[in-house]
C-alpha cells in the first residue's frame, strides 16, 4: 500500500484543525485513507475508518492542495454537522474556487459552532476574495470577541483584509 507521506514538512493535520498537538497523519493516494490502528494506508471500504481519522487525513489532503480527495474524506465523517468537517469541506471547496459553496459550509459549521474562530477567519478570507470586506469584517470583529486581537485567526484576516487577498 502506498501511502505519500510529506517528508520534511512541518505541517500537521492537527495544525491544519487548529489544534496544538504534534502528531502528523500521512497522506494516502486517492481511494485510500491512513488508518491509526493499522498504522497504514487502507481503502475506504475495507474498514470503518473513525471520524477523527477521517478529518486528520482529509485536513492533511487539504493543506497539501488535495482538495477534491480531502472533500471525499470529509464527506465520509458519519456526523454531518460536525463543525470541524464542514469547515474542511468549506476550505476545501473555497481553495478549488467555489467559494459560494465554501461559505454555505462555514456558515454550517458556524451554525454548529458559533465559537469555532477558525471556520470564522475562513468564512472572513471567502468574503474577501467575493470582495465583500463589510462582511469580512464582521468576521474579523467576532473572531476579535472570541479569542482577542492578538491570536492567529485575528492576524490572519486581518491581513487578509488589509491585502485584500485571502491567505
């Protein structure tokens, strides 16, 4: 089974999620999905593969420009309001240019998870590149009420409004 692993890269899924631990989640080829149990690659059909797993690794697609995959991936998440999924398929459809598409699932996973400041900065980052920076500010005020001026999401958007180029 060949799984494509980013050697090197300091990238992780749980970094990709927002979340602060250091595990790293391989990548598969398309049709495969890294398995934490067996500690391989395996088809999608060959096991039930756990939620988390299937965020890990359709995140991992994501962040290296695999966006098609990782939207099968996250799709396959049993729990359809799942905030973080929705935000993947969010991010996901945003960076292949649906962006429409892409805020209808950050307004999702919003709807599940008001605080999730990370579906807000790319909820933000999808009104800027549609050019509509009034609502990208909104975002940006919320993501401000949530977790202060100075965290990540805040700079982020910032930037990305400031530029007016989404990162």
């Amino acid at each position: 089974l060949a799984a494509i692993v980013f050697a090197g890269s300091s990238f992780t899924a749980a970094q990709a999620a927002g979340s602060d631990t250091s595990t790293s989640t391989p990548t598969c080829k398309s049709g495969w999905v890294y398995s934490t149990s067996k500690k391989k690659c395996v088809r999608q059909t060959s096991e039930v593969v756990p939620d988390k797993s299937l965020k890990a690794q359709g995140w991992a697609l994501a962040r290296a420009g695999q966006y098609r995959s990782a939207v099968e991936l996250f799709r396959l998440v049993a729990d359809k309001r799942d905030p973080e999924a929705l935000n993947g398929l969010g991010y996901s459809h945003r960076k292949m240019g649906l962006v429409d598409q892409g805020i209808a699932f950050y307004q999702q996973a919003l709807a599940a998870n008001p605080d999730y400041i990370l579906a807000r900065e790319y909820l933000g980052e999808g009104y800027v590149k549609l050019g509509k920076m009034a609502l990208a500010r909104e975002q940006l005020s919320e993501i401000g009420t949530r977790c202060g001026t100075a965290c990540e999401e805040y700079l982020l958007l910032a930037q990305a409004i400031d530029t007016g180029k989404p990162i």
